[in-house]
C-alpha cells in the first residue's frame, strides 16, 4: 500500500514552531534566539545538502516517523 505524504502549511509549521521555541526556552531565550537565527543569511540549499544529502522526500518522512 502506498502511503500518502501531506506536506503541513508553512504558515502552520512556523506558528507552532515559534510557539514551542517560547514554551521551552521562555520569551526572553527566544527573543535572543530568534533575533540570532533571524539575522543571519542562510544558503539553504547548502543547509538542505548538508542535513539530508540525496535522500527522498520519502526517505526523510520515515525518518521522522520511525523517531517518534
């Protein structure tokens, strides 16, 4: 059986994400750590080569779910 893959909105991904990066490290931690990360330039097709190399799209999902 094929297993269909559904791709999250980016929209909902980065709202929970901020949310989760509060929840954890409190406001004034993530202020700091947004206001870093956020000012950097980023090649991300550099950060995607080196993160997951030639694996699928696929290949990465059944990471993510074999984690869980």
């Amino acid at each position: 059986m094929v297993q269909k893959l559904i791709v999250p909105e980016m929209a909902s991904v980065r709202t929970e994400s901020v949310r989760a990066i509060i929840d954890r490290l409190g406001i004034a931690k993530a202020a700091f750590f947004f206001r870093e990360t956020m000012s950097q330039s980023v090649d991300y097709l550099e950060l995607k080569e080196k993160m997951f190399g030639e694996k699928t799209a696929r290949e990465i999902y059944r990471e993510i779910k074999n984690n869980q």
